[in-house]
C-alpha cells in the first residue's frame, strides 16, 4: 500500500463526511432549530444588546443556509480528520478488517472528542452563557478536547504495550481504566461555569443539549458505516485479486 | 478504548500503511481541516481572524448544535 490508497480513503472519508454531515443537518433542523428558536425568543424578552439594532444575518438564514454551512463544513472536515486516523490505524489496532476499523475510530471519535468535553462543559443555547467569560470557556472547551483525544492516544499505545504480558482483555481494561482516572482528575480540578439564567427552563436546556447530542451522535454513527463500507470497497479488490496475480506470474 | 494487536497470523491481517506514506497527507490536509473546523466552531467569538459579525452570525445555529462555546 502507498500514497495512493491514503489518498483514496481521505477523499472517501470527506465523502462520507458529507453524507453524514447531511444526515446530522437533518437531526439538528428537526430536534434542535425549534431549541434555538425558543432560546432566543427568551433571550429577546430579557434583554435587547444582542445583536445590537439591525441584523447581520436573519434568523431564516441561520437555521437554514447558515445551519447547513457550519454542519456539512463539520463533517467533511471531521471526515477527513478520521480517515486519516483510520489510514494509520489499519493494520496496527488489532485483527479488525476495514469496516470494524472505521466503526471503532468512529465511535471513539465521538467518545473523545465530544461527549467526554460535553460531560464538563455541555453545549449552551443561546441565552445561556456569560458573553464576558467567552474566552475563558472558549479555551477550556478546547483544552478538554485535547487532553481527551491524547490521553485516548496514550491510552492505546499503553494497552498495545501491556497487551503481551496481560493479554488483550485486561490490557485493554488496564488502559480504559487509567483514562477515565485521569479524565476524572482534569473534570475534578478544571473550573467549572455555571451559567444558566435563574428563570430558563430547566426543561429546555436538557432538551437543547439533548438534541447536540443526537447531532453529534448521528454524524459519527453515519460516518462509522459509511465510510467503512467504503474503505472495505477500496481495500478488498486488491485482496482479493492478489492471489490470482500469483497465479497469472506463475504461467 | 485500546485494541491490542494480535500477532498477525490469519491470511484476513491487513498491512499496516507506513506513516512515511500518510506523513504528507496528514500535515497537508489534517491542517486545511483544522482550519475548517477552526472558522466553523471558534472564529469571531473568542478569537478572531475577520473582523465583523459576519462569519458568527452565518455559522451561529451551527455552532450552537454542533456544541461549541459560540456567545
């Protein structure tokens, strides 16, 4: 294998990418625009500063046009990322063919690089947040994805190393169970923010962070099976045209 | 998390691909989709690289519920 085939699976993951990324667009506008919408129409009855006076984009646009920007850019650029990982990953995770491959990156992208930062620092509608402390959360939400998404690296490279004198299973729980740990002391020692008005709903917010969720949840799922199916298309010709290769040289 | 290798006997083992051939594409690439994510997700809120609201205002619905921190 060469340059070539790393180039076929990242333009097939920026391809399954986007379809996922359509898949999560359709999530996001059913489940969560009404979210939005009704953040911000609590928003609008406290205060009037946001936005300040004539509207840069409409709100018609955002929950279309610009909800679709930001959501299909997401995903071919998460796509790409992931095929990536996957192009260095096969072969070197275990006995996993190409499409349990893509489904394991997949799911632990999702694992790493949203839910464990959402446990610390969930997403926030609109009306809730203090504009003053944006940098501050800004940072830290980034800092958390990092540190999940390295410790997950280590985690591994650490349960590959253990895994000759433990075997698979427990090697694999040692490594597990060393990154909950030390994810554990950084939610425990990282500040925290509390931000949420005293009269939103508590009902909305769950249901708001709810729907990120199910974004976040259906893009990776999607991601996971389509691009695998489409890696084990690129990579199963050539096994299985190889052995009569052989065969023609032989005549 | 981890997957420990198994030592490759079966013929279904697929050869690695060397990181020398991925090195190329994953700095190239890995760094136009860091940018990506980067304008979706952060740009004109903590940081900024245009001036303006615009970039904000047209990812604002996006960013919300794809869970960054947006305002």
């Amino acid at each position: 294998m060469n340059s070539i085939s790393v180039r076929a699976l990242l333009v097939r993951g920026m391809l399954a990418g986007l379809i996922a990324g359509a898949f999560a667009l359709a999530v996001a506008y059913f489940l969560g625009e009404s979210r939005v919408d009704a953040a911000i129409a609590l928003e609008e009855t406290h205060s009037h500063d946001h936005g300040g006076g004539e509207e840069l984009v409409t709100r018609t646009m955002q929950a279309t046009g610009g909800l679709a920007t930001g959501v299909l850019v997401f995903g071919v650029a998460a796509g790409g990322i992931a095929a990536l990982v996957v192009c260095y990953a096969l072969g070197r995770i275990g006995r996993f063919g190409p499409r349990a491959t893509a489904a394991l990156i997949a799911g632990a992208a999702l694992l790493t690089v949203y839910v464990v930062p959402f446990l610390k620092y969930p997403a926030n509608p609109p009306a809730v947040g203090n504009p003053d402390t944006i940098g501050k959360r800004t940072t830290l939400f980034f800092l958390m994805v990092a540190l999940s998404v390295l410790l997950a690296v280590a985690a591994v490279i650490i349960g590959k190393r253990l895994a000759p004198r433990l075997g698979n299973w427990n090697a694999t729980t040692a490594a597990g169970a060393g990154y909950v740990v030390v994810i554990g002391l950084a939610y425990a020692f990282l500040p925290s923010f509390d931000e949420v008005g005293k009269d939103f709903p508590a009902s909305l917010l769950w249901e708001f962070r709810l729907s990120t969720l199910a974004v976040q949840t259906t893009l990776w799922t999607v991601f996971g099976l389509v691009f695998g199916y489409l890696t084990e298309r690129v990579l199963a010709p050539a096994a299985r045209t190889a052995p009569s290769r052989v065969a023609n040289s032989v005549h | 998390m981890a997957q420990p290798a198994v030592p490759a006997a079966g013929s279904s083992a697929i050869t690695p691909i060397s990181a020398k051939a991925i090195a190329p594409w994953a700095v190239f690439f890995g760094v136009l989709m860091l940018v990506l994510l980067y304008f979706v997700g952060a740009e004109q809120g903590a940081t900024a690289l245009i001036s303006g609201e615009g970039v904000h205002e047209w990812v604002h619905d996006g960013r919300h519920l794809l869970g960054f921190p947006c305002h």
